[in-house]
C-alpha cells in the first residue's frame, strides 16, 4: 500500500513537472512533441536566441531608429535577468542600414550569416523591402516598427514580413476622410518626396479623393528631397488654389514646404503622416509648425504595459523614448512571444504561431493576420498646438 | 504675369544660392583645375559655425543685425582656415601626381568632413534661425521676396563684382590668371604659386560660408548633409556657365535656377532633375566649353 501510493506519488509529481514545463515553452499545438524531443534539450540549452534588429542608426534619419534598438535591449535586459527564453538568454545583434535599401541588403546579408532566428526591423519601407528578400531566402522572420508601405504585406511577395504599424493605406484613408468630413475642404494638393514611402501614401491620397465626389486634387507633385528652396513649388500651390496640402514624406522636407508657405503668407492647411509626426518636425519649423496636422499611431501611453515601458526606458536612457519605440516594443514581444509558445525558432512553425496567438502589447492586444498586418492597431489625428502634438477627436 | 514674376524670382533665389557656392568651385578649378569636391562640405561647416556663433550672441542678448553679420564674419574666417587647411593636407602633396589621385582625395576629404560633422555635432537637423531684419519698404511685395532672398541676391552680386575686381585688376588677381596659365611659367618669373594656391582656397571657403549662413537662414534648417546636395548642383552650375569662369558660375547658376522654377512652375517638379540635367546635356553638345567657357584645348 505504501509502495503504491509513492509511485502515484512520483507519476503526479512527474506529471506536473512536465505540465509546467510545457505551459512554459509553448508546444500547445498538434505536432509537437517529436521535433522538441529530438533537437531540443541539445540546442536549447547552449545555443541563444540571437534576435537581430536592424534600421537606420545613424545618418538623418537615425532618430527613427535608436528608439527601435533601445526597446529591444529594455526587453531583452528583463528577459535574460529572468530566465531567458526556455532557459535559453537572448543575443541581440544590432545592425545599422541608414534607411538606404543599398546599404539594407549588405546589412540583412550580415544579419542572416551571424545566424539571427528573427529580426525586428527594417524602419524605413524602401530599406526592408531591400533587406525582406534577404531573410527570404533563408527563412527569417522580419517585424517591422515603422515600415508602413502597403504593398510589403498586400503583394504577397514576402510572406516572412511582419509589421506592428497599419500600412499606408490606412493612413491615407485616415488623412482623406479627415480633410473631408472634418475640415470639409473641396481642394486639395498632393505632394510627395519621391520616396518609397512618401510616394506610395500620396498615390494612396490621390486616389481615394478621386474616387470621392465632395473634393477635387488640383494638383499633384513630387518635390525634389533636400533642395534649397521650394518657393516654386509653393508658387504653384498658390495658383491652384489649394485649401489643403496633403504631403506624403519625411519631417526635413515638410519643415521646409510649411516654413515657405508661411512666410508667402499662405494660411494652406498642411496635412501630413507619421513620418513628420516626430517632434524633430517641430523643433525646426518652430513656430511655423503650429496648426499643422498630421496622422500617427493611435496614442496607447495610457496602456499599462506601455506606461512600463516608457518608464523602463526614462530610467535606463534618462529621456522620453523617440519614434516608433513603442511600436517596437510591441514587436520584439510579439517575436520573443511567439518563439517562447511555440518553442522553437523554426521559420514555419512561427508563421502559425504569429497568426494565431494573441499577445499584450504596449500597442494592444494583437495578433497577425495572413498576410503579415497586425490585428488591433490604428491611426489617428494629431494637431501641433503650442508645440505638442495633441490628439484631434472627432 | 504675377505668378511668371514669382517663378522668376524663386529661380533667381536658387540661382543666387547656387552662385555663392558654385563661385568656389570655378574659381579653385580655374587655379590648380581640381574639381573641389569638398567645397559643399566647407559650405556646411560654415552654415554650422554660424549657428553656434548665432546661438551664443543670442543668448548675451546682442542685436540682431549686429549678430548675423557677425556670424557669417566669424563663419568666413574658420571655413577660410578650413580650406586652407584642406589644401595643405589632402590636396597639396599630390600636385605633382595626376589629376585623379586628387579627385578622389577631394572626394574622400568630402566624405570624411561629413562624417566628422555628424560625429562631433549631431545626426538631427537643427533649427536656423532668421536674424535677418523685415524691412519695410518689402512689405507690399511680402508676398513674392523677402528681405532674406534680398539679401542672397545682393550678396552674389557683390561677391561677383568683388571677385571680377580682385581677379582682373590686383596684383594678387594678375598672379592668379598667371598660375591658371602656367604654373611652371608663373613659378619661374617669381610668383610664389603656394601662396597664390592657399589664397584662392581661403577666398573660395569663406565665400562658400557665407552662402552657408545665409542660405541656412533662408530655410532654416541645417544638417551634417545640406553640404552635398548643394554641391553637385552648384557643381553642374559651374560646368554649365563654363567651369574655370566667374560670370560664367554666376550665369549657368541662374540658368540652372530658372530652368529648375519654371519647368517646376509650368510642367512639373517630379521631372526637376531630369529636366535641369538635359539641359546641362544640350547646352554642352552645343558649347562644349560651357556658356562662357574659354574654348582654348586642354592641358592635359
């Protein structure tokens, strides 16, 4: 009786034991225990995740991308002084490619030889759609903060491509309806930068108000990124009669397109995207840019996990986090998340993974849908009023 | 009419920019025909230099006016001391070797000035602010120039005129045209051709910081790169008008300004480059020298 009741004993315990063990490292699915059984307990207890991030950390538009890296050492810091992954610690590599696709492919090229499982990055859309062919190839699972071109998810070509940021689309829709319903302009100008991203969000623009009745474009235009003046280009702003500016492109650009319209005396009303909703857009068009619009992820710092994490990183880097931190922060949580409930790093069983699980985020609760855009996350308006970003309800 | 006038006058701001900076180029390639790719670089330093001396006069509480002219005074000496000093590190010791070695040296001297802005100063743009004065008696015409790009037009002027009186009518001058000429020769009847060199790199670099400061304050900006753009229009600028002449610098400047606003205006500014470099393409089928190029064959 005594024997028998410890071997009851020893199977429960045993049991539990191996619950836990499972609960913790994932495996919920149906084919699970073979793949875990034979290359597990090996790898898993030498090998770490070497969790990649890349974008532009240098040059002008590193201020896009430290924040990027920044969340990722916060969270990865936390994990390995817990228990890591399934015992396994995180290694982050960290690689630069200054927003420039050329220099993107050199950098995802490094990334995949130093053997990175996942890669959080790129930042600027036409760097990652460089570098996601890349990671292709070899398997790799890209989440981007901040690349927003619609076309990297909607065209299929890269089913390894994860993003924690709606795409363009959603943004120039965004912008469209709120120059029509809320301001209620009937003319509006398009402009863009040329850029990948710039661009692809005014074709967008374009072409939802073409396909609406209630406004007209009257004009459409790519400026030259970088030129020492526009005053031509604002001339003829001023001869179409524009009520509005919708511009599709980066902060440097659209500083200098509102300080010219300004100082021509014209009161345009300046739409813009998130690429100029960084408060370097502020900083140097200064009092010019106040008034301006422009639309950017919904505002989640009330969310708790994200007041954590802004906390986390004012204590660690001894500022306010920059731009895209916490779009990051939510996809170094969404990968290491996936990883850690499926218990493995392998290309396929991730997709499933991301696809289906729902993960708290700083940005929500979120999970992917097929074609790689995160499910729970928007945009919305913001306005600078005496120097700040506020957010437009309507 | 109103708006070709205003398409005229935001091309003949680009134009003026371009000229302030394309002025250096032509005149240190007419000396020693190096094309000075480090120029832009020196334009960027000087736009920098300003800001730091605008940011600390602001602070003591100085005026304006006082300011400004200060700042681009201040700039001119240290983007002097600057080019002199590039010519004697990166350019001097290869005189002698062929024409390409300094090329690529101007191009990596370009690279490394860049970098080192970036490093010492900041990677974000930093806001320019405008010192220069509103006067009244532009206020009717607010709309279409204001008293900035006045003063840009005026200040390339200027440094034309100065530059056509020190070339053609100095001591100095003289000994410049005899180096473009020969330098052998020139060396030979006594010109000290080193000091004529560092001359025309310091007067070169200081007029290219005075375009720095005052274009930066045009549109307020200003970051470790504004350098290289501007450089290789004011480059093509300088090819345009003929690379090695003064007015020339100053007309291909203001053609290369006026093409870029009015097909902006007319057409479009989503073909601007295409536009402007099928120009410069035409114009040298047509007059290989450049609009007012010497014709004469080449040295080399």
């Amino acid at each position: 009786m005594k024997k028998r009741f410890g071997r009851y004993f020893v199977l429960i315990a045993l049991v539990t034991l191996t619950g836990m063990v499972l609960f913790a490292c994932g495996q919920q699915q149906e084919q699970p225990a073979e793949a875990t059984k034979e290359a597990a307990p090996v790898e898993k207890a030498v090998e770490p995740i070497k969790l990649g991030v890349a974008g532009a950390h240098s040059g002008d538009l590193a201020s896009y991308g430290i924040p990027t890296v920044r969340a990722a050492e916060l969270i990865v810091k936390k994990r390995n002084a817990m228990t890591g992954i399934c015992g396994r610690q995180i290694e982050l590599l960290v690689e630069d490619d200054v927003c420039k696709p050329e220099v993107a492919t050199n950098t995802a090229t490094k990334l995949v030889t130093d053997g990175a499982n996942v890669v959080v990055g790129h930042i600027c859309s036409g760097a990652t759609k460089a570098a996601l062919g890349i990671y292709k190839e070899s398997g790799v699972i890209a989440m981007s903060p901040s690349a927003t071109n619609p076309a990297l998810t909607q065209s299929g070509d890269y089913p390894n491509f994860y993003r924690t940021i709606a795409s363009d689309d959603a943004q120039a829709r965004l912008e469209v309806d709120f120059a029509l319903d809320v301001l209620k302009l009937k003319k509006i100008a398009v402009l863009h930068d040329k850029g990948d991203y710039g661009k692809g969000l005014a074709e967008f623009a374009k072409g939802f108000l073409e396909g609406d009745s209630r406004a007209e474009v009257v004009l459409y235009e790519g400026i030259t990124p970088g030129a020492v003046d526009y005053s031509a280009v604002v001339q003829k702003i001023k001869q179409s009669e524009a009520e509005a500016v919708i511009f599709g492109g980066y902060h440097p650009e659209a500083s200098k397109l509102v300080q010219q319209m300004r100082n021509k005396a014209m009161d345009t009303v300046f739409i813009s995207d998130d690429g100029v909703k960084d408060d370097t857009f502020i900083k140097v068009a200064g009092e010019f840019a106040e008034g301006v619009y422009a639309t950017g992820p919904v505002d989640t710092s009330s969310n708790p996990i994200a007041v954590d994490a802004v906390e986390l990183h004012k204590k660690e880097y001894g500022e306010e986090p920059g731009a895209f931190f916490l779009n990051a922060y939510a996809a170094t949580l969404a990968l290491l998340n996936a990883i850690e409930k499926s218990g493995s790093t392998d290309y396929d069983v991730l997709t499933k993974t991301l696809q289906s699980e729902w993960v708290a985020t700083p940005l929500g609760i979120i999970k992917f849908d097929e074609k790689g855009d995160a499910i729970g996350v928007g945009f919305a308006v913001y306005q600078v009023q005496n120097g700040q970003y506020v957010t437009v309800e309507f | 009419m109103d708006y070709f006038l205003e398409l005229f006058l935001g091309g003949l701001t680009r134009g003026s920019i371009y000229a302030l900076i394309a002025l250096g180029y032509t005149m240190v390639y007419g000396i020693i025909e190096l094309i000075n790719f480090a120029h832009g670089e020196i334009y960027m330093i000087g736009a920098f230099t300003g800001l730091i001396v605008i940011s600390v006069l602001t602070m003591l509480g100085w005026n304006s006016i006082a300011i400004i002219v200060l700042a681009a005074l201040i700039a001119m000496l240290y983007s002097a001391a600057y080019g002199f000093t590039i010519e004697k590190i990166a350019y001097k010791p290869l005189r002698g070797s062929q024409r390409l070695s300094a090329l690529i040296s101007a191009i990596g001297m370009s690279l490394f000035l860049q970098n080192y802005v970036l490093l010492a100063q900041t990677s974000n743009f930093l806001p320019y602010p405008n010192l220069v004065p509103t006067w009244d008696f532009l206020q009717p015409y607010e709309h279409i120039v204001r008293s900035t790009e006045m003063v840009i037009y005026i200040a390339t002027a200027l440094v034309m005129v100065l530059l056509t009186y020190l070339i053609k009518f100095t001591r100095m001058g003289k000994a410049m045209r005899a180096v473009a000429q020969d330098r052998d020769m020139s060396m030979l009847v006594g010109v000290d051709v080193n000091r004529v060199i560092s001359f025309t790199f310091i007067i070169g670099s200081s007029i290219a910081a005075l375009g720095g400061v005052l274009v930066a304050s045009h549109i307020g900006q200003v970051n470790f790169y504004v350098g290289f753009i501007v450089g290789i229009k004011a480059f093509v600028a300088a090819v345009l008008g003929g690379i090695g002449s003064m007015p020339g610098a100053v007309l291909g400047s203001l053609v290369l300004g006026w093409t870029e606003s009015f097909f902006t205006g007319y057409i479009s500014s989503d073909y601007e480059d295409v536009f402007a470099f099928l120009f410069l393409v035409l114009i040298l089928i047509f007059r290989p020298a450049g609009l007012l190029g010497r014709s004469d064959t080449d040295k080399v």
